[in-house]
C-alpha cells in the first residue's frame, strides 16, 4: 500500500483560527507552485502502484481546473494508477462549481471533502469563512449529483454550539446523504486572528469541558445512526472509512508532495521546506526512525483508532507493552482492551487519549 | 622557635547583613593575602549558594599577614555564618579562636542574632570586641548604637572601632584592635600532638581533609596520628594553611589553624569535634569537643527516580561530612518508596541542604513537608519519640503528647508590637516579656511551641513587620499539647507522606485547606479522585478532583506523525516529577504543600 498527498497551500483568505501554512496569493504564484509541484512529483517518483491520493491543503479547489489537470496528469504519467481505490480532494463550499466537480469526476477523483466547519451563519463570519450556511447545503447537494462518497469537517467548540447544535447539523448533513464526518476540537494557537478575538471577548469558544461535552453528544448521536468512529476524529458509514487515512494510522508509505508536505518512505519521515524558497530548493528534514521511535508509532498510531496496536509487532522490536506499569490496570479499569494480539483503546477515551498513550510509550 | 605572641586566632560574629564577609574581604585586601586581580566579593563565601543568598553557611578560615608597629604577626580569620539556623557552626568556630569581632550595623543596632552570639563567644570565653559597621549610612546612628551595645550586651564600646567596611574606612582600626585586644594563643609545641577537628570537606584526590587548630605540639607529613574518638590511626599526607585559597606547608604547630590531609577514605572516620594526636605518643585527655547537636526540623527526602535511591545516600553522606549537624535515617513511604528522613538545625538548613542536593548533585529529589519530633507516651507506659507523623500510634494508644517548645527574642521598633504579638497568639504562643531598649527598640520575648514556628513563622514576621523585626531562638524543653495526626485520603487510600500533626483546634481548618491546596496540585485524573482529610476514621473534609475530560491531539495535518510523536514523548517526559500513589498521579510539589498552607491566609 502506498498513498499520496499533495498539498495545495493557497486558501482565498486565512481563516481565523489557521495557524497553518497558506497563502492567499496572487495568480501566477499558483501557477509557479504547480510547476514546483511538478517537478518535485517527477524527480521523486518511482512508477510504483498507488492506492490512495489526497489533494489537500489550503484550498485545493481554488486552483483552477487546468491547474488541478496538470498536477493529477503528472502523478498519472509517473505512477501506477492500476490499483488506485480511493482519490479525494477538499474543497471549500463556495470554491466549488460545476466545472470543479467535472474536471475532478473526469480525472478519477472519488471522494470529495467539504470545509462546512459550522452551520451558523454568525460563527462562519466570526471564524472568517467565507460561506454561509445555505451555500454550504447547496453545494453539499450540487456534489451529491457527481459524487457517492462525501466528507465534510466540522469544528467542534465554537460559541454556543453545544451537543444539541452540533447534532442538528449532522442531522441536516446526513438528510443530505454524507458518508463520513471529521470532526475537529477547536485548537487555539497563539498567533491567529481568532486568539486576538478571545482577548478582546469578541468570541467566546467553549471551554474545554463543554467542547468535550459537545463532542460526546454528537459521537453518540452519529454512532447511533449508524456511525462508525473509526478514529479519535473521524466518523464514517461501514465501508466509507478514509482509506488514505487510515494509511496513517497503520503506519504504510506514502509521498507527500508540496511545501511543507510529509512523506514516509523506507523507514524514513520526511518533511518538505516550509517556505517556498526552500521548497524550491528541494530542502527536505529526513528523520531515520530508531526502533525505539517505531514503537512509539506503533502504540501512538494504533491506539487512536479502531486499528489497534499489534503486540507481536511491538514485541519483535523489545517491548512487551504488557509489562508497562500502566497496562494491567489500564485493562482493569476497561480503558484498554486486547483481542487478537491486538491492543485497542476504549472509545470512550478517545478523548483522554494524549495520558493514557503517553503512558503507554516504552522507557 | 616560633613566636605565639606574633599570632592571634579570631572570628566575626554579627547579626545576619551586618557586612561580616564584606570586613573579611577589606580586612584580606588590606593584608595582601589575595591579589587585587583574583579579589571577588564575599571571598570566602565559596558556594555558589553563599554567594547567591548573600550568606555566609560553612566556615572559611583564611590567614592574614599583618605588619604592625614593625612586627609581622599571623591572624587566623575563621569566618562564622549569622544565621539563627547555624548557631551550631558559629559555636564550632569559637573553640578554635581566642576571640571575637563582634560586628553591629551603625544603623540597624543590636539585633537578636547579635545578642545570641555574643553569648556564644562569651561561654567560649573568647574576648569580644565590637566594631561598629556601615557608618557610611545617612542612618547611621553611631553613638545610639554604641550605648546600646553597652546596655543590652554590656560590653565597652566607646573606644571600639567605627568603620564602613564597604568603603573600606578605618579599617587599619580594625587590624590594631585585634592585634591589641584579642589574646595571643597559648601552647607548648614541643608537647604531645593535641588538635580540635572544627570542621571538615572531602576532596575526590586526598580524601576527607580536617580543619583543625593546633592547641599543643606539632604535625607534618610523615605523622602517625590518631583520631581518639574513632580510634582510628592515619599517616599525614599533607598539612597546610588557608590564604584562603589551600597552601601546604611543612608542619602545623601550636597556635596554628590550618587542614591535615591524610588518605582518610571514609567518611565518618572523621568526626567534626574529636580530638587529633600522636599515635605514638597520645595524650591522655581529648579537648571537650562540641555537644552532638540535636536536629529540631525534619523531613522525608525522597529521589524523584526511584532508582536513585543510591545516589542520593551517597550524596547525603558527602554532605554530612561537612555538616555534622545533618542527621538521616532510611525510610520507607507507601507513597514516595525509599527515601530518607532527615533532620536539621531549622528551615533554612533544610533549604540548603535540599538545594545543594539538587545543584550539586544534580539530583530531583521530593521533600515532604517539615515536621519536629513529638515525645508520644503509650498508655502502656511506653515513650516515643516520633519526628514522622506517619509512624504516630493511634490515637487510642496515646495517653498523652508532648511538643518541643522555644523561647523566642524578637528585636522590633515599637509600632510593630501589636501586629507581632497578634501573630504569636494565632501560633500559641505565650507572652514572656516586653522591654523597650530605647525609643527604637522593643525585644519581646515568648515561648512558642516549635511545630507552629516551622510553618511559616518567618515568613510571616518578615512580611508583618516590612522586614523590621529579627528574631532568634533556642529549644527551652517540652510541653503537653492536645495534639492530633490528620491523615490524607486520596482515592480512598491513605498517602502516608501528607499526614500531618496538629493542635486539636486547628485540624478543621488545616485539613480543609490541604485538601483545598491539594485539589489545585494534583492534576485531573482519568478518573475521579476524592480527597479526604480525616483524624482517625473520622472525615473532617472532602475535595473532589474531576475527571480529566480534554487531553487529546485531535488532527493529523498531512500525516505528520513526528509532531504528534514528539508532543507525546515530551507528555511522557513531563511524568518523571510524579509520584504514582495506587492509580493516582501526584506531582511532587504536592507533598511540600502543608509547609505552604498558611502562605494563602495572608
């Protein structure tokens, strides 16, 4: 199994609460990205068979269609494709059209992911999307017509909208015919738009608390209709589990292309340049994982999702995770479960996850 | 032949900011002992500590070379600590001098700890001679402070030398005062070897090195001496002086303060107070040597990693090598493992030893708050003595309690009475006396049971008075109290390392406001955890920790996995300063919390 991902880092505006790498740039700042992204897809590929590709960002539906051709006809021409079952792409509601949805059915896309982020017209404006509540339902419903399988991410904590909120917008959003839902805790990092806006009690998050609080509810809710949380922040109907995604949790390879983009090839963690100078250079941190680090990604990764933490894999690396001083009581109080050599972690602690992993990793 | 009357051993005694390590700094400048490129302040104050804290903690003997009136004569400077805490150190030095400056700030005037210690020099019979500092000062009341010296100490003070040691003004005063004051040593070099241990260092090349005055006889190199306390016999490596840096020398004799060195590899062959000889020609009596001193305040100290257990014995054996007055014992906690209890001379003792373990030894290490030791009688006519609340009987068992009690001197101007007798109520103290010494000066005087002073006395004293007020203290005996064990209930265990023993009518408040303290330490769990304090079975309050509810990385960008893992290991990282207590998690400031409990109040 391999995947790619691409990054697109270009976004109309920042939203608020980014803290990541975007920029909002002019036209052929676009275009010399794409010949970047070109060049780096055709100096690093190998012509292997790829299961999965992710175009995600940024914005990746604010390139234009010829944009978006010109990089999937590169990774066509330098990969196997033969094998290829699952390509997504995120969009924001108001970047997609028409013409967006045809170029990307044509190219072989299959799944789209949709930035609805909130269903409040006052929290959109207030976290600095530029969608409203209506255009996200519209363009929700114009994707249908060329998609089965559709994601959209919410956010989890913005002001006012507790359990029962969040639960009538995923009502609305399933009515709509969704597959999957991620699910986003609000994080507030220091130096964005909408931590000035808490300063100056402009917006009012939900405490942690309450943000968890939400968070039960609308697991809850999605689970009884059918759900499936099949990751700390990722619900999906059986069968419509990100593929690609779960690539990460279970450790298989994949390409990262872009700036500031990640790969993880034999053994290696690679990550592009994180400003466009260096991309172009071709600069890149190559981290050669110990067995020690292979481990804690081991237990790290399976044990935020539904796949579980192989322990015959941990122990043919020398660490019998059983005797962790934390373990058996960890069984014992049902926060931990094993079957089939596997560790699994109660979902209901998904939450808490960040203690008990911690505490699980090898001296 | 050597000439005693050419030598004069002395020390300075003062209240603790007086300036005696500045004097000592102008007094070696003015000699020549120490370059002008290599002088720093506060030269004899070695350890890092010392410097920083602005104290003076171990001795620091140094010879001056001064010529007067066209003689050369030696003066040995042992330089004292001021602190109340160190009365033990300052009285070590004592025994090796024939006399003593006794140091008073021109502005300040006479203060509790230079009553104490002038006493102390006057048991020693050491000639004392004051030396008023820091006239400098637009303060300064030089014959106000002159008439006090007479009055509260009794001492002539009217010709004594008035000088500002950190202008380095009259300080050749200084140098003829002592010159033609203090005494020459008395001694017969030729007699049998007779040398006072007054404190002792480890060095890693020539093992344990003695600090010793030479009162008879004399030792070189070569020597067979032997320790008559341990019975232990050595051959002498090395002898030499303190200038102050250390400086062999051929021989050491009579009169003489200086070190021996002589491969001693263990530790507690050398004993601070025994008495040196010659091994082939031993006297007969040793020198009185020091009282053992008894440790008033104790804790537990605890390696935050188990597995230094080893390192921090080995650390605390080092350190006791240099301080006698350092006591410890093994202990075991259910909640903190192998550790040791330890005791000290007062708080500021425990403090320093506490950082010099972590600084100098590089170790993290727990403390649990301090407590004193209780005289416990058994209703089976059995007595105890228990400095560790958690090895109390039960209360069923106990017929009756009883607590050290000090007599305590407070040094204050007269505005401040009512606030600091205020205070010494809440502590259960009991009023003694009140003098005014001039329209300045008020010393009052009470006795207060020991467990209260420990809390936050100091602190309390300091900030009530605006740092007016000093005080001084000395153990005067033990008395009955109704005293009670208050236990700590986390999760429905008992963390033996919280107990605590308190007056009966203060347990209430006390363990509401531990559990309260406690409830904002220790950090939320996955599960709930309830706390309880309790006297015997009986609840006398209740604090519940929430379950910890958010502690999650929520987003995957892109499959970075390296940060995630990263935060994760610095999680990880982050546990090593918590105490795993059944299934709860304590961080270890938790357990000096009581010491701080009343530090809110204020």
């Amino acid at each position: 199994m391999t995947g790619i991902y691409v990054h697109i880092p270009f976004c109309e505006r920042k939203c608020n609460y980014c803290a990541f790498i975007s920029f909002s740039s002019a036209e052929n700042t676009r275009e010399n990205y794409i010949d970047m992204l070109d060049s780096e897809i055709k100096s690093r590929a190998d012509g292997r068979k790829i299961n999965t590709i992710y175009f995600g960002g940024g914005t990746p539906s604010i390139l234009s269609s010829s944009q978006i051709e010109k990089v999937s006809n590169v990774i066509k021409q330098n990969f196997d494709l033969s094998t290829l079952e699952e390509w997504t792409i995120e969009a924001n509601p108001n970047s997609i059209s028409e013409e967006f949805l045809k170029t990307c059915k044509k190219l072989g896309i299959n799944r789209i992911s949709i930035g609805v982020q909130s269903l409040s017209d006052t929290n959109l404006k207030k976290i600095g999307r530029l969608h409203t509540k209506n255009e996200a339902i519209e363009k929700i419903k114009l994707a249908k017509q060329y998609f089965e399988n559709i994601s959209v991410d919410l956010i989890v904590g913005l002001e006012g909208e507790t359990g029962e909120v969040l639960c009538d917008y995923a009502k609305t959003l399933l009515s709509l015919g969704i597959k999957h839902i991620s699910c986003y805790l609000l994080e507030v990092y220091k130096n964005t738009k909408i931590f000035e806006m808490i300063e100056k009690k402009e917006f009012a998050p939900l405490d942690d608390d309450a943000q968890i609080d939400a968070f039960e509810k609308l697991s809850d809710f999605l689970q009884k209709n059918g759900m499936i949380r099949y990751e700390i922040s990722n619900f999906a109907f059986p069968g419509f589990e990100s593929k690609h995604n779960i690539g990460y949790w279970t450790r298989e390879e994949y390409f990262g292309f872009g700036i500031s983009a990640h790969s993880f090839l034999g053994g290696e963690r690679i990550e592009n340049a994180k400003t466009l100078s260096d991309y172009k250079n071709g600069s890149k941190k190559v981290e050669k994982l110990s067995d020690k680090e292979i481990l804690e990604e081991i237990v790290m990764l399976g044990l935020r999702c539904n796949q579980g933490a192989n322990i015959n894999s941990l122990k043919k690396l020398g660490y019998d995770i059983s005797k962790n001083e934390y373990f058996s009581q960890y069984i014992k109080q049902n926060i931990l479960k094993t079957e089939n050599n596997k560790i699994f972690l109660n979902e209901r602690f998904y939450d808490v996850s960040n203690t008990i992993i911690s505490n699980l990793l090898p001296n | 032949m050597k000439d005693l009357k050419k030598i004069r051993n002395f020390c300075i005694i003062a209240h603790i900011d007086h300036g005696k390590s500045t004097l000592a700094d102008r007094l070696i400048e003015m000699t020549g002992t120490v370059s002008k490129r290599d002088m720093q302040e506060q030269i004899l104050d070695s350890m890092e500590l010392e410097r920083e804290k602005g104290i003076t903690i171990k001795l620091a003997p140094t010879r001056l070379v001064y010529e007067y009136e066209n003689k050369e004569y030696i003066l040995n400077l042992i330089d004292t600590p001021g602190h109340v805490d160190f009365t033990y150190e300052v009285s070590r030095s004592l025994v090796a001098c024939e006399g003593a400056l006794l140091l008073v700030d021109a502005s300040q005037g006479v203060e509790a700890q230079t009553l104490a210690n002038t006493y102390l020099a006057l048991d020693n019979n050491l000639e004392t001679v004051p030396v008023i500092n820091k006239i400098d000062l637009p303060s300064a009341r030089v014959e106000e402070v002159k008439e006090e010296i007479e009055e509260v100490i009794g001492l002539e003070a009217q010709s004594c030398p008035c000088i500002s040691a950190k202008e380095g003004t009259n300080i050749d005063q200084v140098l003829k005062a002592i010159i033609e004051k203090i005494p020459a040593p008395t001694g017969d070099e030729s007699a049998p070897l007779k040398c006072l241990i007054f404190d002792s260092h480890y060095d890693n090349f020539k093992g344990a090195i003695c600090l010793v005055r030479v009162f008879d006889g004399t030792v070189k190199a070569g020597d067979q001496i032997l320790m008559m306390q341990t019975q232990k016999i050595f051959e002498v490596t090395e002898v030499g002086i303190f200038v102050p840096n250390t400086k062999q020398v051929e021989s050491l004799s009579a009169g003489d303060v200086g070190y021996i060195a002589a491969s001693i590899k263990t530790i507690s062959d050398v004993k601070v107070g025994d008495t040196i000889t010659d091994a082939t020609n031993p006297i007969k009596t040793p020198l009185p040597g020091y009282k053992e001193v008894q440790p008033v305040v104790f804790c537990g100290i605890f390696p935050v990693d188990g597995a230094k257990y080893g390192e921090l014995k080995d650390a605390l054996e080092k350190l006791k090598l240099n301080d006698a007055s350092l006591h410890f014992s093994p202990e075991n906690s259910s909640a903190l493992g192998y550790g040791f209890r330890c005791g000290f001379l007062g708080l500021l003792h425990l403090e320093i030893i506490t950082e010099r373990l972590e600084r100098e030894f590089d170790l993290d290490i727990i403390t649990t708050a301090p407590s004193v030791s209780y005289n416990v009688y058994k209703t089976n006519g059995e007595c105890l003595e228990i400095s560790n609340p958690s090895n109390l009987p039960p209360q069923v068992e106990i017929s009756k309690i009883e607590e050290p009690i000090v007599k305590v001197n407070i040094f204050t101007p007269p505005e401040y009475v009512g606030t600091i007798m205020e205070l010494c109520q809440d502590k259960r103290g009991i009023y003694k006396d009140l003098q005014y010494i001039d329209k300045r000066r008020v010393e009052l005087k009470y006795t207060l049971p020991l467990g209260e002073i420990i809390y936050d006395f100091f602190d309390s004293l300091k900030s009530r008075t605006r740092g007016y007020a000093s005080f001084d203290y000395e153990l005067s005996g033990f008395e009955q109290a109704e005293l009670v064990k208050v236990d700590i209930l986390l999760n429905g265990e008992k963390c033996d390392a919280l107990s605590m023993i308190v007056h009966k009518d203060k347990a209430y408040n006390r363990g509401r406001d531990l559990a309260e303290r406690l409830k904002k330490i220790i950090p939320r769990q996955l599960f709930e955890v309830p706390i309880q304090a309790c006297i015997g079975s009986k609840i006398i309050a209740r604090e519940t920790i929430s379950a910890m509810r958010k502690d999650v990385l929520a987003k995957c960008y892109g499959g970075d996995v390296t940060r995630k893992r990263k935060l994760l290991e610095k999680q990880k990282a982050g546990k090593k300063r918590m105490r795993k207590f059944g299934s709860v998690e304590i961080p270890s400031e938790a357990f000096m919390s009581i010491l701080k409990l009343d530090e809110d109040d204020q």
